[in-house]
C-alpha cells in the first residue's frame, strides 16, 4: 500500500471513531497518531494548505520510531 492510500484509511478510521467517542464519552478526545516519517513524506505538505488542514480535522500526534538496544550488552 502507498503513503497516502494509508493516510486515507487513517483518516477514515479516524474520523468514525471520533463520532462514536463523542456520543458515549463526549469530554474524551481522540488522537491520530502516525510515524514522522509519514509526516514528512506526505501530511507536512498537506497540513501547509488551508483547504487541506481544514479537511484534515485531527488531533494529531508524530512518533519517532527508535531502535531497540540489544538485551546482550
């Protein structure tokens, strides 16, 4: 799958259940969380343009995967 076809069904998903959170836990808010490097290759340049980031619509979070240090020293 592509970036953005991820992106796509991320934001889907999100969206959904930002809709059901609001019905039964009203005060709760719901996060995207997505990899920095999917920020950088495709969102950064979305989120610059007003119609995009309007559509947009999330709460965004960006993680920075880190490698795992080796349990044998």
């Amino acid at each position: 799958m592509s970036i953005l076809t991820d992106v796509y069904h991320a934001i889907g998903q999100y969206r959904l259940y930002n809709v059901a959170l609001k019905r039964q836990y009203p005060n709760h808010i719901l996060y995207l969380a997505t990899p920095s490097s999917a920020y950088e290759m495709f969102i950064k340049d979305l989120l610059a343009d007003d119609e995009y980031r309007n559509a947009f619509d999330a709460n965004l979070l960006f993680l920075t995967q880190q490698k795992k240090k080796s349990s044998n020293g």
